[in-house]
C-alpha cells in the first residue's frame, strides 16, 4: 500500500509530531507498505509517484522533542499558504495519508477539511469530529448535555474581566495539547501570570475547577475500548516537559483500579468518543476524586505516537505492538471511506 505520513506542521506540538510521524513511518515500512514521510509545510519536489513511494523517503531527517514547545520562526512566518509546495499532489496519489500531526491546523479539523474535498482517504476523525473534539468548551457542553461528567470551567478571552474565580483552580488555553500553555493555579497571586502564558498560545482561555485526585486515560481503537492507564506523578503534574522529559512519571496499565469503576470509566470514554463523532482511534482523559467520582476532561482525536505515548501502551497490554496498531489505524480509515 502507498501511504504517505504527514507530520509537522506549525502548531505548539511540532516537534511531537515530528515524533509520532517517525515511529509510524518506521513501522508501516516494517509491515511491508511503500511509506514516505513528508513535513506538511515543507516544499518537495515533484517525483514520480511510484517512484517516490518505492523509494520509502524520510524527507524530515531525525526528530527530537524539545525541552519546550516550538514557537513558529521566520521560515513559516514568511511562506504563503500552509501546505508546501507539491505536498498535496502526492497525497492525492496516496492509498491514505496517516496524519501524524498534533496541535492547531491538524486536530481542529482544518487539515481533514481540506482531504475531505480532494476525495483523500486519511486517518483519524473527520473534520467536524476534529473540530468538536479539540474545542474545550464545546466539547465540555456536549459532555453536560450527554450525562457525561465533566469539571466546571467558564471561558474567557484577554478583554474579559475576570472575578469571583474559586482557587485552585487549572487555566488552560480551549484547544491544543500536550498541556502546552496549562498551569495549575495554587493561589490568586498566580492568577494573572497563568492567564498570560495560555493567551500566548490561544485567543479564548479556559478556567476549569481543580479536581485533586487520581489521571487516567482511556485508548480507544475503532469503538473497541482499550485497558485504562493511569498516570502517576511524583511532583508537580502531568506537563509538557513531563510528559516527554522526566522519569519522575510512571505509566500503569492495566490501571489499578476496582473494575466497577474501571467498567463506568471505560463505558464513559465510549459515551464520548460517540457524542463527539470520533471514529478510527481517540484517547479520552480523565480525573477521579478522592470520593471516586469520574471526570471527563478532554478528548484527543489525534494522540501521540511517540515512544512514551499513552495510548501505544495500552494497546501493548492487550498484546497490539506499535507497528499492528499503525496498521490497523490505516486498515479503518480505509474500511470508512464514504
């Protein structure tokens, strides 16, 4: 199968991408397809399609994920338009294009909209899924109207006056991931600064009810839903920088807890993952409270494929490796081609 992985992009999570994207590469080239691996903004040159695929090209080089979240340069600042040059005519002559993409302009169903009138098959939700999903608040109203149980949160942009706020309290910007731009606030002293670091990343910020308690997330491959892992923190919570440059973070799966409440937590990220239109693979994060009562924070449309993502391990404890999960994430997106 010819497939092209599309990574990069402009987003907070660039370099994350850059990460997932070559692990999948890697991996659908272990599993015997024709993958080449292309930056979505970068300019290629136009080569014979059959050509191209057989030669299985890494266009990007080595990928790192940096201590913190890339900030556009000049380079993307100064280009006309968001796709390089020749980076859609290939993915027209792809079998599907893997969207190894994390963040703005590939999440919020921009990137799904644009494949959508091509006629290009591609993996993950479609873009009205993508779009609710990477909306906080949007998504938060739909987990209200749905019994889906969710922390109290108002939103707010730079011109509001903000008052009355409960502390704690967690201010995180309404869309992107890899908790870029999201501070648990202790006091209001840290108020005002938390709100300016998530402003920098987003024009409408959330302020959400701080739930003390225990993290778990919940994989979910093709409406089958995976074992729940839990993420245990030494100190401070789980940021960007501790996601993917500590070893004060352990990740255990299966989660250890009471399967009741493993069973409402799995039938929960289901409800979700349903309401929001997903399809293909999601992970839906939660929070439980000391009294045992379950928090739906947020849905990821798009999760991370890197070596400490989530949802690769959870996959891994029902014995799916890496490369088997790539494949069959492929394998959906071709079965659900309209």
């Amino acid at each position: 199968m010819n497939i092209v992985v599309l990574t990069g992009g402009t987003s907070s999570e660039r370099d994350v991408s850059l990460s997932s994207g070559t692990l999948i590469h890697k991996a659908l080239i272990e599993k015997g397809h024709h993958a080449i691996l292309i930056d979505v903004c970068e300019d290629l040159p136009l080569i014979d399609s059959e050509a191209l695929f057989e030669s299985q090209k890494n266009f990007i080089g080595d990928a790192v994920i940096t201590a913190k979240p890339f900030i556009l340069n000049e380079s993307h600042l100064s280009k006309k338009g968001y796709f390089g040059q020749h980076v859609l005519d290939i993915c027209k002559k792809a079998d599907v294009v893997f969207i190894a993409m994390h963040g703005a302009n590939a999440e919020d169903g921009k990137i799904q909209a644009v494949f959508d009138l091509y006629g290009i098959t591609y993996t993950g939700s479609g873009s009205f899924a993508s779009g609710l999903a990477m909306d906080k608040a949007i998504a938060k109203q739909l987990f209200m109207q749905n019994n889906i149980p969710t922390a109290k949160s108002i939103t707010i942009t730079k011109h509001d006056k903000i008052e009355d706020i409960d502390i704690p309290c967690v201010v995180k910007p309404i869309n992107g991931g890899s908790s870029i731009g999201v501070t648990i606030v202790k006091n209001h002293a840290e108020l005002e600064e938390s709100l300016k670091e998530a402003f920098l990343f987003c024009d409408q910020v959330l302020i959400e009810d701080f739930i003390s308690g225990r993290e778990f997330s919940v994989g979910i491959l093709d409406r089958d839903v995976l074992p729940i892992i839990e993420i245990c923190m030494e100190e401070g919570f789980y940021d960007y920088f501790n996601k993917y440059h500590t070893e004060k973070v352990s990740e255990i799966t299966p989660a250890p807890i009471d399967e009741n409440k493993a069973k409402e937590m799995s039938e929960l990220a289901l409800k979700a993952y349903d309401v929001l239109g997903l399809k293909n693979y999601a992970r839906i994060d939660f929070m439980m409270d000391e009294t045992g009562n379950l928090y739906c924070l947020e849905a990821n449309s798009l999760p991370g494929m890197t070596p400490s993502s989530l949802l690769p391990q959870e996959a891994l404890a029902v014995g799916i490796d890496f490369a088997e999960v790539c494949e069959k994430i492929v394998c959906y997106a071709l079965d659900h081609r309209v």
